[in-house]
C-alpha cells in the first residue's frame, strides 16, 4: 500500500508541519520529491519529461502550476 505522507525523525522539527516536498506534474502525473518545500513563486522542474512550472500558493493551501 502506498504511502501518501512519510515523516522522517529527522525531519519533525524540521519547517512548517505538512509542508510539500514533492509535487506531481501537471503534464506526465509524475511523482518529482524536492528538497526544500515548496514555495509560492518557486519555479520547478519535472525530472521526467523535463517541463519547467511556476508555483502559485492558492488561499486554501494547495498550490497551482503554471507551466513556463
């Protein structure tokens, strides 16, 4: 069964609870982990069919992509 959320020990004390560290491409449905969270104006690359995207923060928490 997958796993939606992995908390590592390392990790708990670590940013803002619940925060992003992976995205799925809005074009291939690719699973891309990150580094560092996601941000509101970050731009990002999918490692799979290698398009570019602009993240746009929504009022709810969710995030948008916009491609570049």
């Amino acid at each position: 069964m997958p796993l939606d959320y992995y908390e590592d020990e390392d990790d708990k004390d670590a940013g803002a609870k619940g925060a992003r560290k992976d995205f799925d491409c809005p074009e291939c449905n690719a699973n891309n982990p990150l580094e560092d969270a996601l941000k509101d104006g970050q731009e990002v690359l999918c490692n799979y069919c290698g398009c570019e995207f602009l993240v746009k923060a929504m009022d709810n928490g969710r995030f948008k992509f916009k491609e570049l």
